[in-house]
C-alpha cells in the first residue's frame, strides 16, 4: 500500500482576493444545496472583510470537508482551510455554531484526523455517539459496515510527514 506525503512547499492558504468567481468551489461542493450562502459567496465576503457576516450562517457549520472546493479552484485558495478559520473565529467571539450536531462531528472528525492524517470511522462513529450520549445509535451499521469492508477495526497508518507539516502549520498559526 502507497503512503500518501504532505509537500513542505505546499501552501497553506491563498489570498481570497484571488478569488474571481467563477463558482466553481460552489458547483464542485457536494452540500451546496444545503447551504444559505455558496462558498463562492463565502470567498467574496471574506475577501471584502465582512467576515461577521459569514459567521451567521449555516454554510461553515455544515461544511463537509471534503475540500472538492479547494481541489475545483483555478487560483489554488483553500476554501475548506477558510470555511474552518471561520467556524474557529465565530467560536472565539462567541458565536455558538447554527448546527450544534454538525459542529460536534466536525470537531470528532478533525482530531481524528489530527492524530495521523487519516480518518478512522469506527473511532469517529463511536466518539460521536458518546458525546451525543447515543452509543448505540449505529450500531445496527456497524456489522452491515465491515462485512462490505467499509468498517476498519484498527486505525490507519499515519501519512507519513504529517505530523511535522501539523506542527509547522500550527507554528504558522501562532505567529
């Protein structure tokens, strides 16, 4: 099995006054019909400095992650990077998120992530439902799961330089 590596030169995020609206972050995005406001919008308000805007709505809380909006972007800006800086401003501020559930699963599935650079869903799922004090909540999907090979009991193996490029990134951040 290949391991995936994170590049040292990748970069983090792209100004948003790049941004030229050619929408395709918002046709790209698999969510979008859910959302108040399309990430392309998100961008432009960003880019105007009326960030408190954003933060009143829907889109950052329900963003997938799944960053089909960053990879459709001519100009290489990192909308799922962006769509996370705000969910952690309106936090900071005291903006309580629009969709609390969506807010716990994203939380659950960024430290996961964060311990190795890949998703382990039996450990996501299971974290999930404590916290929603729901343990057996999808239980019944847990042996559908595995049996189709959907379900992993034991973690997956870290990307390899992904620790470093966390630290560095959150170095960064700290600046």
């Amino acid at each position: 099995m290949e391991t995936a590596e994170i590049s040292e030169t990748e970069p983090i995020y792209r100004d948003t006054s790049l941004c030229y609206q050619c929408a395709k972050c918002s046709s790209g995005c698999p969510i979008a019909e859910e959302m108040d406001m399309y990430p392309h919008q998100v961008i432009h308000l960003v880019s105007l400095g009326l960030e408190e805007r954003v933060m009143d709505t829907h889109t950052i809380w329900i963003c997938a992650n799944c960053y089909a909006c960053s990879v459709k972007c001519p100009n290489d800006i990192n909308i799922t990077g962006i769509m996370n800086n705000l969910k952690e401003k309106a936090i900071e501020r005291g903006i309580s998120p629009k969709t609390p559930e969506v807010y716990k699963f994203h939380k659950v599935f960024a430290n996961d992530v964060l311990r190795r650079g890949r998703a382990h869903e039996l450990r996501i799922m299971g974290e999930y439902n404590l916290r929603n004090k729901k343990p057996f909540q999808n239980a019944m999907l847990a042996p559908k799961m595995f049996f189709k090979n959907k379900l992993k009991i034991l973690p997956p193996k870290s990307v390899k330089g992904f620790r470093k490029w966390v630290t560095r990134l959150i170095g960064r951040k700290n600046d």
